[in-house]
C-alpha cells in the first residue's frame, strides 16, 4: 500500500509552520494574557530566588558578606521557602491558564466544523476528523498545559543563571554563550527532520483509526459475511505503517538527544581545564570558580533540556498546525457562526441582534406554508452527476403530497435539497414565498430560520445522547407538561411516568435503550413540540410494527392536519389519503396528479418492470 495514500497530504514535508498557527496560539492566549504575563513573574522571580542561593554562599565563601553560619542558614533558608512557593504558585496558575486556553482553541475549531458543508463530511474519512480531535488535540493539550510551565522554568533558569554567572564572574560568560549556541547548531541540524517525522506521525494515524470504527460499526455484518479475515489483515497493514512511523520518530529523537549528551560532556571538560587555569592566573577567586561552575554546568543541563524540549513543543504546534486548518475552512454557504465565536477568522458570523432575531423569528406566523420549486438541478458535488433534473412543482399550504419512486430516483435527494443541506447549482426553492439566504446579500430568508421551519422524521429516527427533555424540546422552549403531552398524543405519556427519572431519563447513543417503535414515535413528539408549518416523513413506517405504524398514519392524518405535508412511503397504503402524488424517475417528474391516478399508473408500470421492481 502506497504511503501517499495513507497519509493525509498536508504540508508532510514542510520545515516550517504557517504564520497562522502562531495567529491561533495568539488568538487562544489573548484573554488570559494579562494573568499570564503576571505569573510569569512570580515564576521568574521563583527560580531567581532559589538559584539565589549559590551567589549568597560564594559571597560567603570570599568573605564579601560576614554572617554567622546559624544566620547563613536562615537567608538560605528563607530564599528558598519562598522561591519554591512562588515557583509552585507559577507551575499551578499557568498551567491553569494554559489548559484554558487550549480548551478554546478546541472550542472554536469545534463551533466551525459543526458548520461544514456536507461535502466535507462526504469525502472526509471519520479516522481523520477524530484524530484531529483526539490525538492531535491530545498532543497540544499535553504539552500546553504543564509540560509548557516546565519549558518556562527552564527559560527562567537559563535567565536568572546568565545574571548569576555574570554577577559571580563575567569570564564564564563566553562559555555560555559557547555552550548556547553549540546546543542550537545541533538543534538546527535536526529541527526540519524532526518536523518532517512529526507531520508523518500525525498522519499516520487516521487510517487505522477510520479503518477500525469502519469495523467496530458494521461488526454484525463482517461476521455474517465472514470477511473478518480481509478487515484483520488491512488492519494489521495500517497499524504497522503506524508503528513505522512512530519508530522513525523515536530514532530520529534518541538521536538528536544523544547528540545534546555528548556536547554537554565535552563543553563540560573543557569548562573544568579552563577554570583551573583562571584560578592559577589570579584572575577569579576560588568562590567565584564554585559559583561560576555550578550555574555552568547546570546551564549546560538546562540548555540541553531547553532544546529537547523545544523539539517536543514542536509536536504541539503540528497538533495547532492541522487544528487551525480546520479552523479556517470554508463552512457551509449560508451558515454563519454565532455571537460568542472568539477567534477572529474570515467566517460570517451573527451581529447580537441578528442572533436573537434568528431566535425568535418565525418563516411564517400561519399554520402552514407553500413549497415551490422550480427548475431545480440537483447534485452532491461537480464532479458527480444530477441526481434531479429539472424538477419543478408547488407544494400548496395545507397540502399532503406523497412522493413514490423507486430506489434511485431522486427522493431522498429532494428532502436533501428542501433541507439546502447541499448547494443549490441551478434553479429555486421557496418556503412561504422565501428563499433561504445562501450568500452575503441580505435577500432571503436566514438559513437557521428556514431549517427550523421544516420538522422531519427520517426513516433510522434520529435520536441524540442526553436526557429525553434534549432530545423532545430541541429549543428548551417548551414546559414539562407541554412535553409530556406531546409524549401522550403519540401513546408514551404512561411509559414515561412509570419511569422514576420521567424526562431526565437518560437516552444513549442513537437511542440504542430504546426499541425502534420508541425510537420514531419520540421522533414524532418532538415534531408535534416544534410546530412547524412543513412537515417531512421520509419512509417513516418503514420499519416500526403496525402499532407504531398506526399513530404515524394518524399523525398525518390528525396531528398534523392544516400544516404542509410531504411522505415518502415504503407501502403504498400510506400515502391513499394524500391529495395528490409526485412520482419521480431517475431524477425527473415522471407525473404528478391525484393520488388514485398516479398510484394507479405507478404499479402498473412496476408490474412490468420485473427487473427493477419498486422499492420505494
């Protein structure tokens, strides 16, 4: 299996990070600067007291301060309760800080991709959007909250150990410098490779993420299929291209650090040689020397754990580096993000009056409202073809109109067009006499607000994790009693009163505690409660019992009467006491009429049709 095609192509072999990951961290940072930048100080002011200690003893040792042994002990003392108090106040409140910061950044980079076109998720493996918000999110969150206080406190050392050394004796100061900027020559000689090994190892990762939840999914139907064999195999290939990857990395940092070792031993040496001789010319006092190098050796150590460290942010930003792509993708035309979005990118987004507005307002304040549609062109991408063709037709308010057609023909397509879930290349679509607003023009209707005028109950019931009330009132607008109503219109007030939890009670992924009659007639509750004008059924009895089946025919016929109705029907008995009927055929209107005529026409020609029967 090729590398290139299972590694996400994004900027594998760049050795250097757009300017806009450093945007983000700025972006993600900004609000807690101020707090910040003062317990940067404390921390600062930490480490300068604790390393404090060396100098005062040197100073002690060449006579410069005379104090007794006993009051030696208790400036020692002192300097260090209170360097380590405010070291350990640094490490808490910036570490907290940090992961807030961090959290944000996974905030925001969330609100905008629940706003992607739908495209995206099409061609998008799942693998790599979890893994965008697991292990390259993971990556950033470690090591941006306490590693990245510990990268401080090295920064602080090397500070407070420059002053120190320069106070104790400037001479030590060329070998500082010496030992920086030899400790940088070896970072810069891996930095790109390191950078490249990382981008690899990110990417790595979602094919075998995708490819397991592909599994874990559709576990029942590998085993009846006995294909578990060809599903292990290509599992086992990813993991091990994975495991190449991570070993590449390993080396190439088990290389890099004991490159930084042996530099550290060398300018160490040569150090010790070079005191010895400062000492015999008389030009540093012996407690001088000490002071001298010990910070120098300790700057060595911290150099060397600065660049490794360095080495290992570098991981992070890769993780901010694939999470700000996400950041400023292009989201849905239409869709705008909301009020509180922090982070200031080019997307469209809600003034505070518009927001409350799109809350509040109504597409029409009557019960029910027209659908038109004309010459309406519909397909999933360019690259694909039209899956409607032409379509054109008016839904009158009030109206039950019944869709039939078989498996291909362009139904689901047209509630997807209904829904402007996918652009809209050619043609027009009106609800109430308004087009939804797809584009910066202040024409039409807003998008939000059109979406919530159509209420829809598809034929796998759509059911979310959380409580029952989350799930029933999707606004929070409704009280207890009028949700518990709505539950004994469709026959489940007295199965949830028996419940002790009633509306707390807690609904797993997908609604899978529930059966499926449960399921879809908790469906219809919750469009009773969102009293649209529209109302679309995509082959909701499709699949429940007759029981079941039976209220969702009497919705139509009860719940739902005055408002606009569109059915798409797995049995033909469903849709007789519709008022008229649209049959469709490989994306085009094959007649529409009244119900009797058109159905009659419809299983006239699938009894001729053996080879392709109907399945509506």
């Amino acid at each position: 299996m090729a590398t290139d095609r299972l590694m996400e192509k994004e900027s594998l072999g760049a050795e250097t990070y757009n300017l806009r990951v450093y945007e983000t961290l700025h972006n993600a940072y900004r609000p807690y600067m101020k707090r910040i930048l003062s317990v940067l100080f404390v921390g600062f002011l930490g480490r300068l007291l604790l390393l404090g200690n060396a100098n005062v003893i040197g100073w002690w040792v060449d006579g410069k301060i005379s104090v007794e042994i006993h009051d030696l002990l208790w400036i020692l003392t002192a300097l260090a309760v209170v360097g380590t108090s405010f070291t350990l106040l640094f490490r808490v409140m910036f570490s907290r800080l940090s992961a807030s910061a961090i959290s944000q950044l996974y905030d925001e980079v969330t609100l905008r991709t629940s706003r992607y076109p739908m495209s995206f998720f099409d061609a998008t493996p799942a693998g790599r959007i979890v893994t965008r918000f697991s292990s390259d999110y993971g990556n950033v969150f470690r090591l941006f909250g306490g590693p990245l206080a510990e990268f401080a406190s090295i920064i602080f050392d090397l500070i407070a150990m420059l002053l120190l050394i320069t106070i104790a004796s400037p001479f030590f100061l060329v070998f500082v410098i010496a030992i920086g900027l030899m400790n940088y020559a070896v970072y810069r000689l891996n930095r790109n490779r390191l950078r490249i090994l990382r981008r690899e190892l990110s990417s790595s990762r979602s094919p075998s993420i995708a490819h397991f939840a592909e599994t874990t999914q559709g576990a029942s139907t590998i085993r009846s299929f006995r294909r578990e064999r060809e599903f292990r195999e290509r599992f086992d290939g990813l993991d091990a291209f994975f495991l190449k990857k991570k070993k590449d990395t390993v080396k190439g940092l088990v290389s890099f650090s004991f490159q930084m070792n042996s530099l550290s031993a060398l300018l160490l040496l040569i150090t010790g040689l070079s005191s010895v001789f400062l000492i015999s010319m008389g030009w540093v006092s012996i407690g001088a020397v000490g002071v001298a190098f010990s910070f120098i050796a300790m700057s060595g150590n911290s150099m060397q754990m600065f660049f490794e460290w360095l080495a290992q942010l570098e991981e992070a930003l890769i993780g901010v580096e694939r999470l700000d792509r996400y950041l400023r993708l292009p989201i849905e035309e239409g869709s705008r993000l909301p009020g509180r979005a922090a982070f200031p990118t080019a997307h469209p987004r809600y003034t505070p009056e518009e927001e409350i507005l799109s809350e509040r307002k109504k597409l029409t304040t009557g019960l029910s409202a027209e659908i038109e549609i004309k010459d309406l062109w519909f397909r999933y991408r360019e690259e694909l073809p039209w899956v409607l063709k032409g379509v054109s037709f008016t839904v009158h308010p009030g109206e039950r109109l019944g869709i039939v057609g078989r498996t291909g023909s362009g139904k689901s397509s047209l509630i997807q067009a209904l829904f402007r879930l996918y652009p809209v290349e050619k043609g027009d679509i009106k609800m109430a006499g308004r087009s939804a607003r797809m584009t910066a023009t202040p024409e039409g209707e807003d998008l939000k607000i059109y979406r919530r005028s159509i209420a829809f109950i598809a034929q796998d019931p759509v059911l979310f994790q959380g409580s029952l009330r989350i799930n029933l009132d999707i606004d929070g607008r409704h009280s207890d009693e009028e949700c518990e109503a709505a539950l004994d219109r469709v026959g489940l007030g007295d199965w949830v009163r028996q419940n002790p939890d009633r509306l707390n009670l807690r609904i797993e992924e997908r609604g899978k505690n529930l059966s499926l009659g449960e399921r879809q007639l908790l469906c219809m509750a919750r469009c009773l409660l969102q009293d649209a004008p529209v109302i679309i059924m995509d082959e909701a009895t499709s699949a429940v019992d007759p029981q079941s089946e039976e209220i969702l025919v009497k919705a139509t016929e009860e719940f739902f009467e005055g408002r606009t109705q569109i059915l798409i029907a797995h049995r033909l008995s469903t849709l007789l006491k519709c008022d008229r009927i649209l049959w469709l055929d490989n994306g085009e209107i094959k007649a529409i009429g009244p119900t009797q005529e058109v159905l009659a026409q419809f299983e006239q020609t699938a009894q001729h049709d053996s080879k392709n029967p109907p399945l509506l």
